[in-house]
C-alpha cells in the first residue's frame, strides 16, 4: 500500500504542477474593468486589424500533420554555443543587453535590472517533456540572476511566462509590468498584487527621474488553455535619458510597427521576433523578412533578432531565421546584432556579431 501510494503522488505531483502553470483567467469585477479596454470586444482582447488564426484553406489537421514531420535540422546538430556572464558585474556606466535565447533577455540600464520574459526551466509548454530547450540554451538560470527592479511580462504564452522560473524568482522582482489581465495568472501564483502594474496599449508609467516605459501594440494573441485573448498581449518602448529600446515581444507584421515608429522613434535597438514562423499562421507571427522591415518602419538603428535559438515551435531549421534576417538586412541595409546566449551587448560599444549558428 506505501508503495502504491508513492507511485500514486509521483504520477499526481506533475499534474497538479501541470494544472497550477496553466495559470487563472480573470473573473469577476476584475474582468469586468478589463473590458472597458479599447481593445477589448465583446468575447475578448483583440489586434488592431482583423487577424485570423490561419488561412481560410488551411485546417487544423493539416497543420498538425505538418508539424510532426520531423526535419532532420529542426534541432542544432551540436550544443548551442553560449557564454556565462556574471550579471551582477555588467558595467552599470552602460545600457548592456544580454540574450538568454528564443525571447527572454536581461536589460542593465541607468543603474537598474531589468528582465523580459524569462523562461528558465528548460521547457516552453504546461509539462516538462513538452518543447524541450535546446543543449546549451538553458544554461541560465532563476538563481544565475541578480536583483530585479522591473520585470516586464508580453504576454501569457508558454514560451514567454513560465510558471517554474517565475516562482523561484519572486523574491528577486522588485516590480512587474504586465499586459492586462496576465496579472491574473501572478496573483494565482502568489504574487503580491501592490507589485503588479497591468498597462493597456498606449499607456505610460514613469519608473523614476531617467525611465519610462510605455506599452504599445503587437498583433498576436493569448492563452494557456482553450480559451484564447482573455488577456492582451503587448510590445514595449523602454526610453532612458541615454538610449531609446523597442521590446517587441511577438507580433505578425502590421501598420503598428509605422505607427509606433513615428510616435517613438527613432530606437538605438528594435528587439524583434524572426522565428517561429509558417505560411500556415502568417498573421500572428512574422517572417524574417518582415522582421527587418518592422526594424526600418520603427526607424530603428540596428536589430536585435529573437524569438529563435532556444525552443522548436515550427518547422522551420532551427538556424533559417537569422539566414533570412541577414539576407534581407543587406537588402535594406539595417544593422544586425548577433550575440551568442548570455554574450553582453553593450549599445555604445561596437560589437562584432559572429556566426556563431554555423555549426
């Protein structure tokens, strides 16, 4: 019986954890202070022109039938080369930029810390087996990271809010900044409510005298479950008195990115999704091409490309999105910027991005 009921909590243990990732919806007068949104219609958060999942010729099945052909270079051949930065030692003179692979990265900026979208466990989805981190990409860790004094959170999204990373890293956040509504899920893991600042599109918080941080549109979507938009989803212009970034968490290509380029810009550096990406969804992710061109409508003056390098989220080879990015770079003559995993790149400084994908 003893040890039937220990093979018993070893099979309910992952599935309670499984239950708890996937977070908690709004409810309530919560939701309903949400849905006084501009962005929000009568069923939930939705983008600034009509964005269809996939293409009206395009089924669901087909799409399941693609992904699990498995090309043979969909994963690197070799472990993804990355270098161990000390964060507590990044120059704070500096506006340093460090990538962690696929969409999170760590900001140094006028004396503070900033983290985006840190998905540390290894894997990108409810349960551990489910979209596996690359060899080498998952070299950092929650306990590798220093103090954070602000937290900024795109969207709800498996790859972009990981509920194993956030909770070993709640007693290092000073603050978070958030979508609406995916305050929610942080308040049903146990976040402090007075730490939480939840912005709509448009909307501006003063960090302090230096920094300000202002959400902006994307075109894409939310969801843990099987209710999809019931929490926005976001980019975001971090300006301080030095540099001006673009955090574009993930967007398909739209007029937005003019929009916000003629408001905001010109950006020292646009950090933009590049991979991911299909013919099959082509609304709610972007091609690399269109990446590049998002980087001149900001009217950025270089690109750091993300989103890729770390998970298998499509069927693209793994390394196709910055081959793309660069061709098309040459074409529009924008500057790329290519660190390896965890390789501090400082804005002022001239960096010299290596192929390091040509393994």
């Amino acid at each position: 019986m003893i040890v039937i009921n220990k093979l018993i909590c070893i099979e309910i243990k992952p599935a309670i954890m499984s239950l708890k990732a996937t977070g908690k919806l709004p409810t309530g007068k919560y939701l309903e202070e949400l849905k006084r949104s501009p962005n929000y219609n009568r069923t939930g958060f939705q983008n600034l022109s009509e964005t269809p999942m996939k293409p009206a010729n395009v089924s669901y099945w087909k799409m399941t039938r693609e992904f699990l052909k498995k090309h043979p270079d969909r994963l690197p051949a070799t472990p993804i080369p990355f270098i161990k930065t000390d964060l507590t030692k990044v120059n704070s003179n500096d506006t340093a930029i460090i990538w962690f692979g696929h969409s999170s990265y760590f900001i140094r900026m006028e004396n503070k810390n900033f983290l985006i979208d840190p998905v540390f466990s290894g894997h990108a989805g409810p349960l551990s087996f489910m979209v596996k981190a690359f060899p080498g990409s998952n070299e950092y860790k929650a306990v590798d990271m220093p103090v954070i004094d602000h937290l900024i959170l795109t969207h709800d999204h498996y790859d972009h809010l990981d509920y194993k990373t956030l909770g070993k890293l709640k007693n290092k956040i000073g603050h978070i900044y958030c979508s609406l509504g995916v305050g929610s899920h942080l308040k049903y893991w146990s976040y402090d409510i007075n730490k939480i600042t939840e912005l709509d599109w448009w909307q501006t918080e003063r960090l302090d005298d230096n920094l300000q941080l202002t959400a902006a549109p994307a075109r894409h979507f939310s969801g843990r479950g099987l209710k999809r938009n019931q929490t926005l989803w976001s980019s975001f212009i971090l300006q301080s008195s030095k540099h001006n970034l673009y955090l574009g968490g993930d967007s398909g290509y739209d007029s937005h990115f003019k929009e916000i380029g003629n408001k905001y810009g010109p950006f020292d550096l646009a950090i933009l999704e590049a991979g991911q990406y299909n013919t099959m969804w082509p609304l709610i992710h972007m091609m690399p091409e269109e990446t590049v061109q998002a980087a001149v409508d900001l009217k950025a003056k270089a690109l750091l490309p993300v989103h890729w390098g770390k998970f298998t989220l499509a069927m693209h080879v793994w390394n196709e999105p910055i081959k793309r990015v660069l061709e098309k770079a040459k074409e529009l003559n924008m500057k790329i910027l290519t660190p390896k995993i965890g390789q501090p790149l400082v804005l002022d400084d001239s960096f010299q991005s290596e192929s390091w994908w040509e393994m």
